[in-house]
C-alpha cells in the first residue's frame, strides 16, 4: 500500500512533556550541594585552626561547627532534590510500573 505524501508517522505519537522545570530544579539541586560542600569545608577549616577561611569564624568554636552542620545539612537537601528531579526526568509518565521493576541503576 502507498503511503500518501502527507502522512508522517511522528504526529500520531504524543508529545512528550517538557521537562525544564526538572532540569532548572537539578541545577539549582547542584549548586544546592555545591555551596553545602564548600560550606562544611569551610566550617572545618576553621575548627581545625586555619587562618584566613572565613573572618569571624576563627574566633569562635561554635560558629565553625554551625558552619560545617549547616553545610552538611545544605549538601543533604541539594543531593536529595537533585535525586528526585532525576528520578522524575527519566520516569515517563505514560506507564506505572512497580519500582521493583525498574532498572536498578536507577
């Protein structure tokens, strides 16, 4: 049979959602974690007693160790956003499957 010359096959497919929302949240995810790591290191920096990390810092125990909890708490919640932005970008919507039955890398 002859396919006339204005059928195209790509249009009875459906359209796939965009998911820039998803990639501009895992973006934001990652500097989430980033700025967590570079916090914690340098709330560790200054209760290991290195000069020049961050000014009022080295005078206090307790606030490089709020600066360290805090940026652990900050690379949590970036790691943990970036996993669940993934997880739905690779995830279509069109079937419901167990998560058993997933790959399991992801």
């Amino acid at each position: 049979m002859k396919l006339s010359d204005g059928f195209d096959a790509r249009r009875l497919r459906p359209r796939n959602a965009s998911n820039w929302r998803l990639r501009v949240g895992a973006a934001l995810a990652a500097l989430l974690a980033t700025l967590g790591v570079l916090l914690s290191m340098a709330g560790v920096a200054a209760l290991l007693g290195q000069h020049s990390v961050l000014g009022p810092l080295n005078d206090s125990a307790i606030a490089a160790s709020l600066c360290g909890v805090t940026g652990l708490v900050l690379l949590y919640l970036g790691v943990s956003l970036w996993r669940r932005c993934r997880r739905r970008s690779r995830h279509s919507s069109n079937l419901n499957m167990a998560p058993h039955l997933m790959k399991k890398r992801d």
